[in-house]
C-alpha cells in the first residue's frame, strides 16, 4: 500500500519552502521592529482549555478539534489555535506582574478537523501576535498597523482591512434580544447549527458557512448601533487611529469572527485573489479571557494569519514565483585528483558562501549545465588539465566572463569578484 499525507495536510517541498523561510523571517523582522518577543507553545493542551477560552458554541469546539485520550485518561487536543494557550502561559508564569503590556509572538502549526478546500486546511500553520495588558485603542490600531505593514513588506498589494466592534458584555445582551426579535419569524428557514446558534448565541449565525443563512442575514441589524458608550468611543479611537497613522480600512459591521471570546475590536484583512477563504488574518480585542482562564482581570489584543493563505496570494500575485534563489558558487570537476582539489575549494568557500557540486561524476558539459540550471551565480571549473597546470578557471554566469586563476588564489578571487558584483547591484 502506498502511504499519503492525511486528508488536509500537505507536505512543503523545496521547491516552495524558501517561501516559507522568506515569509517567517520578514515575520520575524516585523515582530522586531514592533516590540514583540517569541512565545513557543505546547502543540497540545487541556481539551477544556479550548472548550471555555474558544467557546461551545462555536464550530470550532463543536467540531472541529482534534481531541484524545492519553493513557492515563486525560483528555487533550492539538491546538486550533494561538490565544488561549499564550493566555493560560500568561497567567501560569505570572507574566503580567508590573505594569508592563506584555507582547508575545508565534509562529506554528494549528490542527482543526474542517472540511478541506483551496485554502482550508486541517493543519495549517500561523503567525500571530498577543499583546497582553492595555485597554488602550492604540494597541488594536498597532496590532491592525502590523498585519497591514507585514503584508506590504512581504510585497503583496490590494489586500483590504475591515473592522467591527463586537461590542462588549453590556452592550452584547440587548444586541442579541434584538436579533432573536428580527430572526425570529424566519428562524424555520436557517440551517439546524443555526437553530442552536439562535438559542446558545445568535451573533455566531453570522459565522455560518451556509450560503442560504447568509443571505436570510443580509437585513439583520449591525451590532454597531447597539454599542454601549464606553465601546462606541473606544471603536472610535481605533479608527482615529488608524487614520492618523495611514493605515486603509474599511468598517464593516457584518464581519463576525468564528471564536466567542472577542470583546469591542475585531478585524480581518482579505484579498481578493484568494477566493472564498480570503481572510488573509483575523484577529481582535479579548478583554475577559484571562479572568475566563483563572487570571486577574486583564484586557488583550491580537491577530493570527494563515500562512498557507499568504503563499497563495503571494504566488498569485507574482510576487514569489520561480524557485530558490540559486547557490552562490557551483564547483564543476572532472577526474578523481580534480575531485580533491575541489573538495578543498568548497570546503573554504562554505565557510562563508553557498556552494554545490556534482557527485555523480558527470562529464564537465552536464555538471555546467546544471550549475546553470541551478541558477549559480559563479561556477568554479576544475579539469584535468587544470589540475596539472595548478589552476581553475572562474566562470561569472550572469556576464559570462571566464578567468584562469591560481589554485591557492580561488577563494580569494571568488568572493573579490562577489564582492564587486554586489555592490554594483546597488
Ligand atoms: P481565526 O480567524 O480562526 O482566528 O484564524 C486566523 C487565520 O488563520 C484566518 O484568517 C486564516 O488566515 C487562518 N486559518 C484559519 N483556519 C484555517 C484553515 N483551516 N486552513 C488554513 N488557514 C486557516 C484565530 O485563530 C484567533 N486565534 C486570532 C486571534 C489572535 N485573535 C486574537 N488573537
């Protein structure tokens, strides 16, 4: 029997993982520049962590987590995502003690048993970010400013924030009465997760995936004309906010996020390109969660992305196509004593450059033909002849220049020339 993957899961390749390398090290650059240290979690946690942090009503919890039984009866699950369990290593290493926001960052895989589609997986990965501490409309218009400056870093153009509040526990009671009153003559026309949803939750029936319910949702009141003072001005703030720092977006007072514990903020930023799943992250205010989770009371603020999504815009886009860029220095030679010699050139060279080679004992013609393949910036050639002369020659490959240098004087010559065709680059 031939083995693949696990329905939902996917191999990253060569071919495309220095896309991945590319991304999680402008990611890595971005957190830096905007204050945010590296947080590395468990990949499984308490299933009851999930159940209270996400919410049971949500499809998540309901049922899309990888949960089991380990051998002494406890049950667990893979995590389907970042916050709750940088919340419950928040408040198990007491990192909020003095007055500092606390802002954490990840980058790892998430597992949720979803029915698989361009875009959706069962293990996907994310970055994300938590800042854990302040109130303060700012930090959401920082947290919004990251994902928007990250995207643009990475080069990608045309994707759009959108921002909502979700209003807060005095302003969300009133909202959902309202909604039971509107849905409720039509309530037989939704979907049975619907039903329950209308009962447990009406706002998490804007999270339906069903197109049907969606349209029946299309004249349903907007949650921003039933906020409470305190979160309509904090709403407010956000977007001054962002104005004044010019960041775009736009409000839409439909967008609702798929996990319960959001308070005031949420926001998502699309692209269009990517189809029906084209939040690029989604993310948002969660002032109650750590009290939920057995903290002090302690307002928060964050967003995740999906990775898998980001490579798709981003190869759509054009803007990562091709492959890897190639190997600095490719060495070609022909004959076991030319071997040698080349094994003691590359042996130098990889001390601060990329070099590949042939170890196949191809003729001089393929290994040349492979360096340019490759896409190798310099080839090093070392023959017979060459060896019994002392010398190598240096081939450039992007002006096809080719010079005879003494063997003790490759290296030197190779990262001369190297350093010349860099800094005429600039
Ligand atoms: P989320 O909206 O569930 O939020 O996920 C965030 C992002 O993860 C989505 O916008 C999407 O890009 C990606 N994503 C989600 N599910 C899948 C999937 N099955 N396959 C591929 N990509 C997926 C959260 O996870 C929250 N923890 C965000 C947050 C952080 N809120 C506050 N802090």
């Amino acid at each position: 029997m031939a083995y693949k993957a696990p329905r939902g899961t996917r191999d990253v390749l060569p071919d495309e993982s220095w896309k991945w390398q590319r991304i999680e090290r402008v990611f890595r650059a971005t957190a830096d520049r905007f204050g945010y240290r590296e947080i590395r979690l468990p990949v499984f946690e308490e299933t009851e962590l999930f159940a209270r942090g996400i919410g049971d009503a949500t499809d998540i919890v309901r049922k899309e987590m990888y949960t089991f039984t380990d051998r002494k009866g406890r049950s667990l699950t893979l995590r389907p995502e970042g916050t709750a369990g940088t919340v419950r290593s928040f408040i198990e290493h007491n990192m909020g003690r003095g007055a500092r926001l606390t802002k954490l960052y990840y980058f790892c895989p998430m597992f949720r048993y979803e029915r698989p589609q361009a875009g959706r997986y069962r293990q996907f990965w994310q970055w994300g970010l938590e800042a854990i501490g302040s109130m303060n409309p700012a930090v959401d218009a920082e947290i919004i400013h990251f994902s928007v400056d990250l995207f643009e870093s990475l080069g990608l153009a045309g994707a759009e924030a959108r921002v909502n509040s979700a209003g807060c526990p005095t302003c969300t009671p009133a909202y959902n009465e309202l909604l039971r009153e509107r849905l409720g003559g039509k309530l037989d026309q939704f979907c049975d997760d619907c039903k329950v949803r209308y009962e447990r939750n009406p706002r998490r029936m804007f999270d339906c995936k069903n197109e049907h319910c969606l349209e029946l949702l299309e004249d349903a009141p907007s949650i921003l004309e039933s906020l409470c003072e305190e979160c309509a001005e904090h709403f407010a703030s956000v977007r001054k906010h962002l104005e004044r720092m010019s960041v775009r977006f736009v409000v839409d007072s439909s967008m609702a996020r798929g996990l319960d514990y959001y308070t005031k903020t949420v926001f998502e930023v699309h692209h269009e390109g990517l189809g029906a799943q084209s939040a690029l992250c989604g993310g948002g205010r969660y002032d109650a969660l750590v009290e939920e989770l057995g903290g002090a009371p302690t307002p928060a603020c964050g967003v995740s992305s999906g990775v898998e999504r980001l490579i798709t815009a981003l190869t759509d886009t054009g803007v990562m196509t091709g492959t890897e860029p190639g190997p600095s220095v490719y060495v070609a030679s022909l004959g076991s004593e030319a071997a040698l010699a080349a094994a003691a050139v590359i042996a130098e060279l990889r001390k601060s450059i990329s070099v590949e080679t042939d170890y196949q004992s191809r003729s001089l013609k393929a290994q040349m033909k492979e360096a340019g393949k490759l896409g190798a910036g310099h080839v090093v050639i070392i023959g017979e002849d060459e060896v019994a002369r002392g010398v190598a020659v240096v081939k450039n490959m992007t002006t096809g220049e080719q010079n005879e240098v003494a063997a003790d004087e490759v290296v030197a010559a190779l990262l001369v020339e190297r350093l010349a065709s860099t800094q005429s680059d600039k």
